[in-house]
C-alpha cells in the first residue's frame, strides 16, 4: 500500500463527496503509477496491495470505482469480484491484466465489471474507463437517493392515505374509490389531497411513475 495514501483527506472526502478511485493490485509500481495517474485529473485514490486491505478499508458514500488486477498474489480477481458483490460492495469495477483472454474479459463483464483493459495500457484509455466508471456509479447512488426519499415521503402517509393513493394510482375516480373505501367523496378527495402533497406528485402520472418506483400497488397498500 502506498504510503499516506489513508490520510486525514480521506475524512474530508466523506464530507465533500468527492469520487473515489480504489486500486487493487499486488504490484507496487503498479499501484504508485496509477496513483499518480489518477491524482493528475484531480481525483482521489485509495490504493491496496490485497482484497483484505480493500474490504476491510471504510468506503466513501460518494461515486467510485475499483481498478482491481486480474490476477493477485494468491487469489483470483475474477473470484474477488464475485466476492465484492457478496459484500455488498456495487461500485462498477475496471479490470487490467497482462494474462488477459477471451473467456476471462466475456466472465468479467457479464460479472458487472464496465471495463477489462490488457497491460500494458495507454493512459488515456484508463482515464477514460474510469470516468465511465464514476459516471455510472453517480447515476446508481443519485438513484437510490432519489428511491430513499420515495420512501420517507411514503412511509409519512396515514394507513388511509396509502389507501387511497392505491386506488388512484389504478385508475379509480374520486367516486369509485368513495365506495370502495365506504368514505365521503369530499373525505376521498382530502385524503387525496394531502397524499399527493406528501409525495410532492405534480400529477396522477407523477404518482404513477412514484408508485412503481417503490413497487407498491393496491393490494400492498391495502395490507399495509
């Protein structure tokens, strides 16, 4: 592991979000050189000789990506993908190697890995799948973001307003859901009201789209 590559700035990564590159790979010229690769564009590194040292490191809640070797020292790359998945672990993973072949690149990216580059690689190519790499993990983590606030706006409604919003999100009228809830129409439309305000739904399409978002229907709101 690079020395003072877990310094304090790794503190205020957590605090700025700021993406993150993880490196693992036995090789220490290796390691070195694609820290300094990635500190010339301006992003963090964190770099790692062994999968431990990566597992057992605290990860940042900000986009990143994992450059891991193929092959390290006592273990298989392709193994320790499967491994960092199990871990709950989902950052898009670039692999590079100097054994590649056909069969290992096709195992990687069905695996989920966005990029499998052979050493010895251009610069640019890397920085280019890395930049891929961050991107998407930027997209999944501001998605589950987005899906987490579905779900505390969600779990704010009333047992009724769940009710309701059930009903409207399969098509019923204000009238229809009225005698299926044995209420008011004007009590239906209050319910419904405050349901679309909680859930900041600009329209029944908006609270269609939020609906499936947290695969609720009618029956699962009617459980609840």
């Amino acid at each position: 592991m690079i020395s003072g590559s877990h310094s304090t700035s790794t503190q205020s990564a957590h605090a700025r979000k700021e993406p993150v590159v993880y490196v693992v790979d036995d090789d220490e010229s290796m390691r070195f050189a694609l820290s300094n690769l990635m500190r010339s564009v301006g992003l963090r590194v964190e770099t790692f000789e062994s999968s431990g040292d990566f597992l057992a490191f605290p990860k940042c809640d900000a986009p990143s990506c994992l450059i891991l070797d193929v092959r390290l020292r006592g273990e298989n790359g392709l193994a320790f993908q499967e491994q960092v998945a199990k871990s709950g672990v989902r950052m898009p993973i670039v692999f590079v190697t100097g054994h590649g072949d056909i069969a290992m690149t096709v195992k990687a990216m069905k695996a989920g890995a966005v990029d499998f580059l052979a050493k010895p690689f251009r610069d640019q190519d890397m920085l280019d799948a890395v930049a891929d790499a961050l991107a998407r993990d930027g997209e999944r983590l501001a998605a589950e973001q987005s899906i987490a606030a579905l779900r505390v706006a969600y779990d704010s409604l009333t047992l009724r307003e769940r009710e309701v919003m059930g009903f409207v999100v399969a098509g019923l009228m204000n009238k229809q859901i009225a005698s299926e809830v044995n209420l008011s129409e004007i009590t239906v439309k209050m319910h419904r009201g405050h349901l679309m305000k909680k859930m900041a739904a600009r329209s029944v399409a908006d609270l269609v789209r939020k609906s499936e978002s947290l695969r609720v229907n009618a029956q699962s709101q009617k459980s609840s």
